[in-house]
C-alpha cells in the first residue's frame, strides 16, 4: 500500500493498520507524508511502515516499490 499520511477524517497510519486487520495479512506499506514529526517516524516504524518524504522523489518510489514486490515475492 502507499497511503498519504494526511487524509480528511483520518490518517494514512490508522487506515493501513485497519486494512491489515480487515484483511488479516501484514501488507507491506509506505506512507507519503511532509510530517516530519518523530511521533510519525516512531510509529510508522513501530508498526513497520516505511517513509517517503515530500516532495516525493521518482528514484525512491521506485526503490520502495521494487522493495515492497521482493518482499511480496519472497512470501
């Protein structure tokens, strides 16, 4: 999943938590954000969301999707 982390009613990291227990499988996620906050970064890792900061960059989209299909693949 790559969800923005600002969204109207909520927020990217509780949408991802409640697609994973809806669907009962750990999906691998990232989340597009400007907040830099240490409360995002600790609780994307704590609950193992990766990162991409904006203004995203197209390298590391890449090197993020191509991580997240490995990993997919390995499973």
């Amino acid at each position: 999943m790559l969800v923005d982390y600002n969204l109207d009613n909520e927020n990217g990291l509780d949408l991802i938590g409640y697609a994973r227990t809806q669907l009962d499988h750990h999906i691998g996620a990232a989340l597009v954000t400007a907040d830099r906050s240490d409360h995002v970064r600790a609780r994307a890792s704590a609950e193992d969301v990766s990162i991409i900061n904006k203004p995203v960059r197209p390298a590391i989209l890449r090197a993020l999707l191509s991580h997240l299909r490995q990993a997919m693949a390995a499973e």
